[in-house]
C-alpha cells in the first residue's frame, strides 16, 4: 500500500509493523504496565498479505479475539496515533510471507487476553507467557515473526508493544496517523 502522510511517501509491506498509542483507559493502561517510563506503544499489529491486510489480537467491533482487518479501515477509524515499522531488507529476505499469513490467517478469532497482555511481560512466575492460549497483540505478531522465519523459533514471545518495535528487524518510524 501506498501512503502519503502530509506530503511524505510510505511504503507498506507484508511484514511490516504498525503500532498504535490508544486514548482510552485501557490502552493506556497497557502502554503503562509495559513500557514504563515511556508509556506511549499500547497495541501492534502486522501486514500480512499483498492486499495490506493487519491482523492484531484485540476486542474490536464488539469481538473478542485474533481479527484481520484492512490498514485502511484502522487509518480511517482508530481513535488515536499510529506507527509504521517497515522490515528491514535482511529480514524481508528471511520472510516467509505465505508461512506468515497462514499462521497469522489459522489464528482468526482466537480468544484475546487483556490480563495476559498487561501481565506476561512482567515475567510473574515462571513461563508466565504460555499459562494461557490465549494471544495478546505483541505474542501475536512475535509469533507470525517466528512462523515466517524472521525471528527464530526460540525467541521468547514474552514481549511488549513497544519491545518490539525496537527489535533490529525494523527500521525507523513514520507516523502514518
């Protein structure tokens, strides 16, 4: 997808990170208890496909659960700012996009846990991360990482939002909303 934020060309593709900062409480809540002191990453998602498709572990639209939903449709009606990470050129080439978008695709309406995303990352007793099925956005997308061979499959999926937007597979930010 192409994008021209106030004047400025973006490039989206399959792989590339989107993160947001949310107005509503809970938002904020997550973007505390995870990222304190710099409290601004509250959810991420991923581009999984061509058509510009961002699947997210969120409640949306009433829906509990893993959804894929369009960039535009997010640009167009999430109440708050949004971030794109591209994927760098080494891992692009590592990407599997097709192992990616099926992992990602096969995980539609897997319950979402709101607990499990503030939690987690606090590294609360041991394995904390897998004491649920349950996904959270950054599990998530760290997962579809592993699935389309970016990550390797023993990266710890215990991350944060804002953890992952520092990993060395993206590149610097442009605020897109």
């Amino acid at each position: 997808m192409e994008l021209t934020i106030s004047g400025e060309h973006v490039s989206v593709q399959a792989g590339d990170l989107i993160a947001f900062q949310g107005e509503q409480l809970t938002s904020k809540v997550i973007a505390w208890a995870t990222d304190w002191p710099r409290c601004k990453i509250s959810h991420v998602a991923i581009v999984t496909d061509i058509d510009n498709n961002l699947a997210e572990a969120t409640t949306l639209n009433g829906e509990n659960g893993v959804a894929i939903v369009g960039l535009q449709y997010k640009l167009d009606t999430y109440p708050g700012h949004m971030w794109h990470y591209p994927l760098l050129a080494p891992a692009r080439k590592q990407l599997n996009i097709e192992a990616m978008g099926t992992f990602l695709w096969s995980e539609v309406s897997h319950p979402y846990s709101k607990l499990q995303a503030i939690l987690a990352p606090l590294r609360v007793g041991q394995d904390l991360h897998n004491w649920a099925d349950d996904w959270y956005c950054s599990k998530l997308v760290a997962e579809g990482l592993v699935a389309g061979g970016v990550l390797p499959v023993t990266f710890d999926v215990a991350i944060t939002p804002s953890q992952l937007t520092r990993l060395g597979c993206f590149g610097p930010s442009k605020q897109i909303k």
